[in-house]
C-alpha cells in the first residue's frame, strides 16, 4: 500500500480506533507496520465486510488490521480495530 495516509482518532477518544487496538494490546506503529507492508494480504473480513490484512508486526506478533477508505485521492484509511490471529498453515 504505497502513498497511504492512515487516519487515527484522538489518543483520548475512548471510542476511537488507537482504543480499539490497545484493547488488543497492540500499537500504532505495530499497525501500521503490517498495514503500509506491500508483501502482506488483503482480504475481505467475514464479519463485517470490510478489507483486512495480515501480516507480523516487528515485534513478531502476526495480526489482523481491519480498515475502511475514507478517500481515494490522496489515498486515505481508516483503522477499525486490528488483533492477533493465528497464521495460515503453510503461510508465513
């Protein structure tokens, strides 16, 4: 995903998507690692339709990003929430 803006809400914002992940235990930078990755998957969430992508973050935890577009140009996503998952057999 090159030339991409994410878009995050306020830290304090206690619905907000940098809430969202940190009840997962996870990071911006941990997100962001594995979402602005070109090499990791984007899939179609089962559950609520959206994209996902997998993928390790640097700390070596592999995790799940679902996001939203919220503009094509400049490009811009949204974070919804993002947690660990196991990995795919066979996948890396």
């Amino acid at each position: 995903m090159d030339d991409i803006q994410v878009v995050w809400d306020a830290e304090d914002d206690p619905d907000g998507n940098i809430q969202h992940i940190a009840e997962h235990d996870l990071t911006v930078d941990e997100v962001e690692s594995v979402l602005l990755n070109p090499e990791n998957s984007t899939l179609v969430s089962r559950s609520s339709g959206r994209p996902i992508t997998f993928g390790w973050t640097f700390t070596e935890r592999h995790i799940g990003v679902i996001w939203e577009t919220v503009n094509d140009n400049p490009r811009m996503i949204r974070v919804r929430t993002a947690y660990e998952v196991e990995p795919r057999k066979g996948r890396s």
